[in-house]
C-alpha cells in the first residue's frame, strides 16, 4: 500500500458555515410553521438533517500523529497535518500515532554460535512512517513489531559467539556491541520495513550466559585471565633478565661463563615469575662455591 496525502478542509471555516446551516434552517422552519407554508417547513427539516449531517465529519489531529481515511472500504489517504479538520462524514477514521515508541524486550533464552545457551534482551525505538502499510499490510502492527522483534533477537544472537574464545578479531555478542547493535537494526528493519515501520535505534540491554552454564564458563574466563596475565609476566621477565645480562656485559662488571649465565637466568626467572616472595641466599663464596 502507497500512503495517499488525504484531502481535508478547515475545521473553523466548516464551524462557521454549518452554525449559518443550523441558523437558516431554524428560521426557515419557524416562518414556514408561522405562514403555515410546507414548503419553507420541509426546507427547514431538510436543512437541519444537513447540519446533523456535518456534525461527524469533524475531527483533530495531535502533533505526531495521523488519521487514515477510508470510504466504504476503499483507502482515500491519510491525513499527517496537525490541528481542526473537516472531511466526508462517511469517511471512517483511524488514529495512528507517528511518535518514537519503546520496546524493552524481556529476557529470552537462545543459543549462540557456539551452542551455549545464553540470556539475552534488547531495546528498541521504532515508530510509524507509511500509516497505510501500518493498518493494511498487516493485522496489527503493533503486535507484529512485538513478534518480529523477538525473532530477529534470537536469529542475530545465533549468527554470533557470546565471546572470543582466542585472540582473534571476530564479532561477538560481549566484545562488538557496536558492530551487533547496527546488524540488529538492519535485521529488523527488513523485518518490520512491510509494516511501514522505521527502527530508529535497537541495542542489546541483557547478555548473560544461562544459570546452568553460568559457573563453568565464569572458570573459562578466570582461567583465559590468569594464561592472559603470565604471558604478561613472562614477557616482562624474559626482557628484564636479558637486560642484566647485556649491561653486566657491557659495564664490564662480571664475566660469566654460559653455565653461570644459565643459573643466573634462573634465579631472576624465579624471582620475578614467582607468585611469593623468594628468601634471598648470600653467597660469600666465589661464582663456583
């Protein structure tokens, strides 16, 4: 359905010229019953059944909101302009609001990519923009939103991992939310664009892994952390011992045979890659006792 711009006139002007109609035909009804003239009498009566005729074409239309006009089933259009209109009273009149509407989805349970299930929710602001798309292409297009928003959540969150499991730069649900907020936007708007609706914003308001998984993956994550970390420590420690080997080299303070250099090597690991403190050994001997 294409939205047709609905003709309509001033509701004030209408006013003025129906109050003359109530007016002529009160006056034309009291002389024709003074003259006893049926003429002037049936011409009131016809007069006043055309003002009880107008009364119901009247209407008002909010800002941001719209009326759709339909004659004997057929769409006539839609009328967007605020204020007091006047239209055919045997047009039926439908309200649709064009405000930007909320849906704070509840918590549904889907599997990711993966196969884990998870917990997840989303927010969404979409409003009306094609009102005959709205009332005619669907049955009720608030409910289709309402559906169709909670299939595009579980269809996106089964496109992706809840988490990288790696050091890799693929999308997940928890590390790209920027990337995940726009991909369910777009899914939606194909799902929603043949009820004349446009999806202004939607991004994820709950990610969660089920309760059943919940303890066992937090392990995961705990366990990445702490390899994650000792990499870190490693690293660091590996730069560090190299460091007092070149500037002892260097300076010249001690020479060390390659058996020594290994010994060396392995105390500073110790100490430095240990999770305790290491008690210091004094040695007053010589490098070989």
């Amino acid at each position: 359905m294409q939205e047709v711009k609905g003709k309509t006139y001033s509701g004030g002007l209408t006013l003025l010229m129906t109050m003359l109609v109530l007016i002529l035909s009160v006056v034309t009804f009291i002389v024709g019953v003074n003259m006893e003239f049926a003429v002037l009498v049936i011409l009131g009566l016809v007069l006043f059944t055309g003002f009880i005729f107008i009364i119901p074409g009247f209407f008002t239309i909010q800002p941001n909101q719209a009326m759709v006009l339909v004659l004997f089933g057929k769409y006539v259009g839609t009328v967007k302009n605020e204020g007091w209109h006047w239209a055919n009273p045997f047009y039926s009149k439908k309200k649709i609001s064009l405000r930007s509407r909320n849906i704070n989805g509840d918590k549904i349970k889907v599997n990711d990519e993966m196969g884990n299930p998870i917990e997840i929710a989303a927010v969404i602001v979409w409003r009306v923009e094609n009102t005959a798309e709205a009332i005619f292409d669907v049955d009720n297009y608030v409910d289709y939103v309402n559906v169709q928003s909670e299939s595009a959540l579980r269809h996106l969150a089964g496109m992706y991992p809840y988490d990288n499991t790696e050091d890799t730069h693929t999308i997940s649900l928890r590390g790209s939310t920027d990337e995940v907020a726009e991909a369910l936007k777009n899914e939606l708007q194909q799902r929603l664009g043949k009820a004349g609706v446009i999806v202004e914003e939607a991004r994820l308001s709950h990610l969660a892994y089920a309760p059943e998984i919940a303890a066992a993956m937090l392990q995961r994550q705990q366990a990445a952390a702490i390899i994650a970390a000792r990499q870190k420590i490693v690293e660091g420690a590996v730069g560090m011992v190299q460091m007092a080997l070149t500037k002892l080299s260097e300076n010249e303070i001690v020479e060390l045979d390659e058996e020594r250099k290994a010994a060396m090597v392995s105390n500073l690991l110790v100490v430095l890659c240990g999770e305790k403190n290491t008690q210091p050994v004094i040695n007053t001997g010589t490098l070989h006792n």
